[in-house]
C-alpha cells in the first residue's frame, strides 16, 4: 500500500507540473499575441490616417502653371534699347574683328557678317575678307585688342547709335611684335524686326576703325 500511495502521488506531482508548465507557455503566446494584435491595431490606425491625409493633400492642392511670355513680333526703336545690349552687341562684333589669329580669322569674320547689314556688309566683305583677310594669310598675322572701358562711349547720331569703344591694338607679324597703337572701334547700330536670335534686332550699319592719341 505505501508503494502504492508513493507511485499516486509521484503522478500527482508530474500532471501538476505539466499543468504549470502548459499555463506558463500559454501566458507566454498569449502575451505575443497580445503584442502582435497592437501591432496590427497600430498598422490598421496608421494607414487609416494616412488614407486621410492624402485624401485631405489630394482636396487642398492647387495645380499653377509659370508659362512664359511668347515673344511679340515687332521693332524696337533704336532710342528703347538698352545701354548694356548696345555695348554687348558691339563688344561681340569688336571681338569678331578685332582680335584673331591667322587660322580662325576667316572664321570669326564670317560670323560678324551676321551682325552686319548695308552698306557696312558690303564693305566688310570686301575688306575684311578680301584684303586684310589675303594679307593676316601671307604674314601670319596676329592681333590683340584690349578694350579700355572707362573711354567707352555711347552716342546717338542721327542714322542710329554710334558705340565706341577705345583699346589698345597690338599685331604680332610672323611672330615678332609690332607697336601697340591706341584704336577706337566706332560701331553704328540701327534696328530691325527682332527674333529669337536678336532680342533686340539690333544691327551694325557702319563700322569705323581709326588710330587715335590718348
């Protein structure tokens, strides 16, 4: 009988082991499951609001549209133009002209014909790329022009605006220097109708090149 009781009591104390150990496991899944179902709730929440928030963006915004200004046909009269547009216009023809070495001269001089028109295009054509253009050739000519902005000048006259520009010329002939002379550049402007290319529809009419005293 006593051996009896000691094996009855013996299962007695294993099932109530393996009842606490079944109760620990489960409060352990049931403290996850506690833990994912805040999660979700949390997820659920979250996307509900932000459902929202993009709806209230999506009801709020407003669409603006910079579109710029087309350009309008037209003509400039030569007394609205700008100072600084007439000094860059003749800057960039001075330094189509004026500064060159032998093997790109021909080049910037064709460029500056589109800058030009009667009767400075005729007489461009005729010594610029015909005379000076055979002679920088034959001597291998080279030339500097640096501008002294404090002398230029911009003076209305009465076929447009006359823009002068005074420097210093220096040439350098088969690679030996000659004098530097003192130089304005007179150019002559007048206005045509604009385009993309020239805002303004500025053009040069004549071209004076002289050797001046200081």
């Amino acid at each position: 009988m006593g051996k009896v009781a000691h094996f009855i009591k013996h299962i007695g104390e294993v099932d109530s082991k393996g009842e606490n150990d079944t109760f620990r496991l489960w409060e352990s899944y049931r403290e996850q499951a506690m833990l994912w179902r805040v999660i979700a709730l949390a997820q659920m929440i979250g996307s509900i609001l932000l459902i929202i928030f993009v709806f209230y963006l999506y009801s709020t915004r407003e669409v603006t549209l910079h579109v710029p200004r087309q350009p309008l046909p037209g003509q400039y009269a030569i007394n609205e133009i700008p100072e600084a547009a007439l000094l860059e216009a003749a800057t960039e023809i001075v330094n189509l002209i004026a500064t060159y070495q032998p093997h790109v001269a021909e080049r910037q001089f064709v460029a500056a014909l589109e800058h030009l028109e009667e009767p400075a295009l005729s007489t461009f054509r005729e010594t610029m790329l015909g005379l000076e253009l055979s002679a920088i050739r034959s001597t291998a000519r080279t030339q500097l022009f640096f501008v002294d902005p404090t002398k230029t000048k911009i003076e209305p006259k009465s076929e447009g605006i006359a823009v002068s520009l005074f420097g210093d010329r220096t040439k350098f002939i088969a690679g030996k220097q000659v004098p530097t002379v003192h130089t304005r550049y007179t150019i002559t402007f007048v206005t045509r109708p604009r385009n993309k290319l020239n805002m303004y529809g500025l053009m040069a009419k004549k071209i004076e090149v002289e050797n001046v005293d200081y």
